[in-house]
C-alpha cells in the first residue's frame, strides 16, 4: 500500500522541457504495469515538444487550462474535462495555447509497441 499525496510531493521538470513542471505520484515500478502517474502544469505558451514512446501508451486528463495535442499530426483541443490516449509509438505534442497554466494529470501504462 502507498498513499501519498500531490500537495506533499516535490515537484521536478519534465523530461522534454524543464520549464514545465510535473508532481510524480507513483513512480516506475510501484504498481506495474503503470509506468507513472502524475500531474504536470504547463506555464503559458510551453510546449512538450513531439516524441513517442515505444512500449508506454500514456493517458492524460485536462484539469484546467486550454491547450491542443498534436498526435500523428493531427490536433486536438484541450480543455478541462477532455481525457486523451495515446498509444505507444505515437508521435505527440502537448502545447499550452491559454493565458493561464494548462494543468494535465495523466499515467503511462506499459504495453507492447503496435
């Protein structure tokens, strides 16, 4: 059993541009097969530029904020309430396109690449 909480974590960058700061709840390992589970807050105009993940598919849920998502390409509006997969070996970008911080919490789960 863990418990822990979001208010209590310390929050550190994520991996594709240290200005967004993302809060880990469970970390690689503690409930396999989730991969991570974590909140992320992007600063206005910040972009989590286009990367793919070969064997995570990741689920992201807005909970505040107005953004788009860019997956294969093709985009997609962010705003809260807005739930999104993205499958492993997807190309995808997160972009803050508001004037507040755009606010996801999401998980990876692992999975084999299709």
């Amino acid at each position: 059993m863990k418990y822990t909480s979001l208010h209590r974590q310390v929050a550190t960058s994520v991996s594709h541009n240290g200005a967004i700061a993302k809060t880990v709840l469970l970390a690689p390992g503690e409930a396999e097969p989730v991969i991570q589970f974590a909140q992320a807050t992007f600063p206005p105009g910040q972009i989590a530029p286009s990367h793919a993940h070969g064997d995570m598919a990741e689920v992201f849920f807005v909970e505040s904020g107005w953004g788009e998502i860019a997956i294969e390409g093709q985009v997609h509006r962010l705003e809260p309430g807005v739930c999104v997969l993205v499958e492993p070996q997807e190309r995808h970008e997160v972009r803050n396109t508001g004037t507040e911080p755009l606010v996801l919490t999401y998980f990876g789960v692992r999975s084999p690449a299709r």
